[in-house]
C-alpha cells in the first residue's frame, strides 16, 4: 500500500479528528462528543455545586445571613434542574457514547448525526435555563418538581423554565433513541443480548425508560405553559382543573427518572466489581432481570411521593406495598455484587473504592427510602429534612460515586495514562467522609420536624446544620482535587497504561490499545470466553 | 448491518422511527392522563370529587333514625376578591331527606365578576353519596359592582352511606374566572387576597 495512488486515497480517507473547532461542532465520532457530555456536566456539576454551597452557607446558622429567601428557593430549584438534567444525566449519557460501541463492538453510534444535536441542545437548554437567573421576577424558585400554582408565580422565568425542561427532554429522547438503535442493531455477531456486558444492558433499560417518561414531563410542562398563557385549565381548579393532577403526571415521569439516574450507576459498579474482585459477576442473568424488573415497578409507585395530598386507603396501601417490592430486586443486586467479592482476590483501586462506597452508602439511601415508603410513617416525614437525606444519599454516594468510579475505571482507556492513584484515593476518603458529614445529619435534623426548602430554622436544628454546611464545603473543594487528577491524566502525566488496563478485565473494551484509537472496531471482533458475559 | 451471528431483525431506520413513534406516543399519552384521572376520580370519588351536574334518581326514603352532622367550608381563592361564606356553620340532615343551604357571597370591587364556585366532600368515601340536586356551582356567578347574593344549594345525602361516617364536610372554594382570561391584571393586584380575612391559595 505504498504507491501514490494508495497514499492519496489514504489521504482522502484521514480518519484522525478534523482540526480546531470544527472536530467539536461537527462531532460525530462517539469518542468526541462522549468527551463532550463528560466535560459538560463536570461544568455543570460545579455549577449545581456552588448553589448548594450557597445554600449551605445560609444554613450554617439560624436566622438571615446572606441570601433572601427568594434567592434562596431559586438556588434549591436551580441545584436541583440542573443536577438532574445538566450533570446526572448527561454524564451517564458521555458514558453511553464512549462505552457501549466499544463494549459491543461497534464502529459508532447508530446515529452520528443525531448525536451532535442531542449533545449541542443541552448547552442551548442551560444558557436558557441559566439567563432565568437575571431575569426580572429571578430564576424560578417553586422546586424542580414545579407544582401549581405556585410555579404559574414565576415571573418572566417561566416560559423559559418550560423551553428549557423541553429542550432537556428532547436531548434525552435523541440520546435514548441512539443508544437502544446502537444495541439493537450494531453488537459484534454472536454477542446475544445476554452476553452483553451489564453496563450496556442497564443503559438499554435506561434508555426505555427516557423514552417512556420524558414524554411525559414534555408533556406536563405544556400543560403548565397553556393554563399560564392559553387559558387552559388543566392544573386550575376554578376552570375545572386539579393542581393534584400535575403531581400525578410529574411523578409519573418523576419515578422512572430516579430510576434513570441509578441504572447505569448500577451498570457500572457491575463492570469494576468483577474486575478488582478477580471473579466474573455472580448471576449476571439475574441482574438483568432485576435491572429491568425495577424499571417495570417504577411505573406504578409515583403517587409514594403524594402521600399526604389525600389519597384513599386503598391507594396508600398500593403504592405502599408496590414501593416495598422494589426492594427485592434491588436486594437481589447488593447481594449479587456481594456475592461477586466473595472469597474473591480484591484490591482496593480508586474505581473498586467508590464502587465499595457506592454499594454501602447507596444501601443506606435504599433503606431510609424503605422507611419513607410506610405511607403512615411518611405523613410525618413528608417534605422534611429525612427526605432531603435519603434522595442525597442514593445521588450522590450513588449516581456520583457510580459516575466516578466509571471515570477512574475507564480514564486509562481513554487517555492512555493512569491517574494518580494516590491522590485518587484521597479523593475517594476525602469524597466519602465529607459526603456523610453533609448528609448524616440531615436524617436526625428530619425526624426533629426540620422542614425543606427553607433558609432560616429554629435554633435547635442549629448544630447539626452547621455540621452539615461544614461537610458540604469539604464534598465540594475534595471535587477539586478529582478536577487535578483528570487533568494530570488527561496531560499524560501518568503511567502508561497496557492495552488491558487492569488485571485481566472482561469485555471488549480492553481489547482495544490505550489511548483508545479515534476509529474502533471497524471490521466487528470475534466475542471470546474473555470478552463475552453470561 | 454487519452482524452476522443474527438475522437482522430491522433496519436501523425503521427502527429509530419506530422509537421515535413511541416517544410522541408517550408524549399523547401524558395528555391522555387528564381524562383518565378524572373519569377514575368520578367513578371512584377519590379526591372528594363530587358530580358536576344535578342528580335525577330522588326518590329515597327519609331514614329518621339516622342522624348526620353536614358542616359547610367556605374558601376564597387568593386573587378572588369576594366575601364569602355559609348562612350557618353546620346542620343536622337524615339520609333520604332533602335540604337546602345557602351561602352568601359579596362582590368586594366596583367592577362586574363572574365567580366559579368549586365543590369538594370529605371524607371522601361519602363524595358518591352526597347527591346535589341543584348548585350554584353547576354553573358561573356573575356579580354586579358591590353585590351580595344568597345562593342555595339542595341536596340529598343517600341512606346507602356507610355506617361508620357520621360527619360530612362539604366545602367551596370561590375563584375569580377572570384569573383564566385576564390574568395579568389579576396578579397586578394581589393586595385582594391581602386583605381579606379566612382567605388563602388551595395550594397544597
């Protein structure tokens, strides 16, 4: 292949990366624009951060420190949107698209094309959502959950508010579509859908659920834009409406997307457990049907989150029980990755630390989330402190750390480099205590009657919110340290990294080199024992 | 496409349009949730949601024996500028008779309103079984600058009600229907709601 005619026809048929920003604005290659998600939700982790800083510095102490409360609800509503659909979501998303080609062997996404406009929307949809904060009236501050009426009082925010959930949802739906036409389609021959790796497989499940429920919040939100400017009357009761109606369309989106942002979490403690236990996955089938049994009882427990809007008995006891039972087969999971570390040879890696921290911390989540499914017990802690504990502790010791942990797992691959592992451990402590100083003490400020979404409190709840504040600001200056190390590691100052990584992992991603080439797995691999599942 | 182990069961086009139909699907079916909540709530009566229109099968028989406290709930929206509330503060009724309560209500502004009273029954177990025969919140209220009106309601409560509720409520909450239409004007003035006693937002 070294005559002219050959090097022009390679020349025309570069496959490195277009130069500049082109690469970026034209991306189509999944490595690029998963690179893109990744970095941007770190952006947009930081800023959701810095609001729960600004928050936690107003609760330090009893009383009106620094902020009005109206500020003050538009920093909780804000932290929320914006770590929900700019950092949770999309990360898991940046993962997708690096992972699952390379883990089913695939030369790209399905959808290149739609790929860009999924990514680039969501820059769009959070200057939008961000510029809210300047507007006349301020950023909307009535909960990410953007009951009526009290969100129909935003001021100019509101139709931007609206645009933007939708410009999220539309994303979402494009990602989720991409991702299952990729899996369906574009496995290596003989990868069966249950040889699949289980990080491909809860993205697939994830993936049915955006497209389920983001239709749906697409949906509700219409409705909200109409009854403001259309005079509509679906959520106003003097039109014949029922604010309580929302509650139940927005829960109806609102569960499975709980479910949307742990999955994959899960998909990825799967990967590093096995990996850092030297043990293939104890019952990778039965996993998969937990993962999607989960998916199906989260469509019918929503309205647990409405106990207290009056709900007959026997609706308080469906929703109670059917909650309960998402507890097996979750059950099933923690006990599977238990089972997996059983008399395994373990190290004690920076990816196999949060998946550790992962799996004890987002346990305790479950659990107080067990205590809040007993609709009597729930009356009592409805809308307090427990609640802001329990959701904090399976997001962040549990979609953050799974999304951490995936990041240290697989950053080798992508840089070609090991990060620092001693500063990634210290990231990893530095990460857990501060994590459980915040959030700990909010059970215990719960259960004494504090309430949520509130900026001054009585002087009883005093210590442990200080306490609280103190841990928040800790979580969030150890995330810089995690900024050093992919920096580090992304400057190639590491280790080089083999083309295996770690000691004998599973799957097709490590039979790639390291850094992973712009172009893989053109011409479909051949699955082996080593690289096949199940 | 370039799997082989496989059939290619469908093209990936096909595929992405049939995903996308189901996401649009979803999209209708979040609308189709209105309907379906509210004809769940009319059969079941969940949420206190009683009949929107006059009841036609009156013939019952007054059970005298039984006695049931009815208590009258009176709440004015909070851009709804109307005084608001119940000839008397409870009443005693038999099941199977027929009675009437009034309810006066005052145009606080020198403008023309309509008002919309909107009716709730706790608990909610006796919303099916409370039967109103004629209500002036089956329809709009319009009020001239100033006006006060006395406002009956009839109603039955059926003898089939369960023998453990002693107790009806039966609330109104009076709502502004100009709030639908000229909304901006309304939240121009929310000193309405400011300064009226006993009134607040039905947010929950």
């Amino acid at each position: 292949m070294s005559s002219a005619v050959a090097d022009a026809h390679a020349d025309h048929d570069d496959h490195g990366p277009v130069k500049g920003w082109r690469r970026w604005l034209y991306a189509t290659n999944h490595k690029d624009i998963g690179t893109m998600y990744l970095i941007f939700s770190l952006v947009m982790f930081f800023a959701g951060g810095s609001m729960a800083l600004i928050i936690r510095t107003e609760l330090f102490s009893p009383g009106l420190q620094f902020v009005i409360p109206s500020f003050f609800n538009q920093m909780t509503t804000m932290h929320a949107l914006i770590m929900v659909f700019g950092a949770v979501m999309p990360a898991f998303v940046g993962l997708a698209n690096w992972m699952i080609p390379m883990m089913i062997g695939a030369p790209d996404m399905a959808l290149p094309r739609m790929n860009n406009w999924s990514f680039w929307i969501l820059p769009v949809a959070f200057s939008i959502l961000g510029s809210t904060l300047f507007m006349s009236g301020g950023a909307p501050a009535s909960g990410w959950t953007m009951y009526p009426p009290l969100v129909l009082q935003t001021g100019d925010a509101f139709p931007f508010l609206i645009f933007s959930v939708h410009l999220m949802g539309l994303s979402s739906i494009m990602g989720a579509i991409n991702v299952i036409v990729t899996i369906i389609n574009m496995r290596a021959p003989d990868m069966t859908l249950l040889k699949m790796p289980m990080f491909v497989w809860t993205w697939l499940i994830t993936a049915y659920l955006l497209l389920a429920v983001m239709p749906v919040l697409a949906g509700a939100v219409t409705m909200l834009l109409t009854d403001q400017f259309f005079g509509t009357s679906f959520f106003l009761a003097a039109g014949g409406g029922d604010p309580v109606m929302f509650q139940h369309i927005f829960w109806f989106f609102g569960h499975p997307e709980v479910y949307i942002m742990i999955l994959p979490a899960f998909g990825v403690v799967s990967e590093i457990i096995p990996t850092f236990s030297r043990k293939p996955l104890f019952g990778h089938d039965s996993m998969v049907y937990a993962a999607s049994s989960i998916a199906f009882l989260s469509f019918i427990v929503w309205a647990h989150h409405m106990f207290t809007v009056g709900m007959p008995l026997t609706g308080q006891m469906f929703f109670m029980f059917a909650t309960m039972l998402i507890a097996v087969p979750t059950g099933v999971k923690v006990f599977n990755w238990t089972a997996t570390m059983w008399k395994g040879a373990m190290t004690f890696e920076t990816p196999m630390l949060f998946s550790l921290g992962f799996l004890f911390l987002f346990t305790i989540g479950g659990f107080s989330g067990l205590m809040l499914a007993i609709a009597p017990a729930d009356i009592q802690y409805h809308d307090s402190y427990f609640v802001v504990a329990h959701f904090h502790y399976v997001l962040v010791p549990g979609s953050i750390f799974g999304l951490m942990a995936a990041v240290y797992y697989w950053m080798p691959k992508w840089t070609g480099h090991y990060y620092n592992e001693s500063l990634g451990k210290l990231h990893f402590w530095l990460s857990t205590i501060f994590v459980n100083v915040t959030f700990f003490p909010m059970h215990f400020l719960g259960l004494a009657g504090m309430p949520r979404r509130i900026p001054d409190y009585s002087t009883q709840f005093a210590d442990f919110n200080s306490i609280a504040s103190v841990g928040a600001i800790g979580f969030g200056l150890s995330q810089l340290l995690f900024v050093y190390v992919v920096i580090q590691c992304v400057r190639k100052k590491g280790t080089v990294a083999s083309q295996e990584v770690w000691d004998s992992p599973r799957g097709l991603e490590w039979t790639v080199p390291s850094p992973a080439p712009y172009h893989t797995f053109e011409t479909p691999p051949r699955i082996s024992s080593d690289t096949s599942f199940s | 496409m370039q799997k082989s182990g496989q059939p290619e069961p469908i093209s990936t086009k096909a595929l992405s349009f049939r995903l996308l139909a189901l996401a649009v699907a979803m999209f209708g079916f979040g609308f189709l949730l209105v309907p379906i909540y509210d004809a769940f709530c009319e059969v079941t009566g969940f949420g206190g949601k009683t009949a929107n229109s006059a009841a036609v099968d009156v013939v019952e028989m007054v059970d005298q024996d039984r006695e049931l406290k009815l208590e009258f709930v009176t709440t004015v929206n909070q851009y709804a500028p109307w005084e608001f509330h119940s000839s008397v503060d409870s009443m005693t009724v038999h099941p199977g008779g027929i009675y009437e309560a009034t309810f006066i209500a005052r145009n606080l502004t020198d403008k023309h309103k309509i008002a919309q009273a909107v009716p709730s029954v706790a608990p909610q177990q006796a919303a099916s079984f409370f039967k109103k025969l004629e209500c002036f919140c089956f329809t709009t209220q319009e009020f001239l600058p100033g006006e006060e009106k006395e406002m009956p309601v009839r109603f039955i409560v059926d003898s089939d009600l369960p023998d453990y509720i002693d107790t009806i409520t039966l609330s109104y909450t009076f709502f502004d229907t100009a709030r639908l239409t000229d909304e901006s004007a309304e939240m121009a003035h929310p000193e309405h709601s400011a300064s009226k006693t006993g009134s607040h937002n039905v947010t929950r």
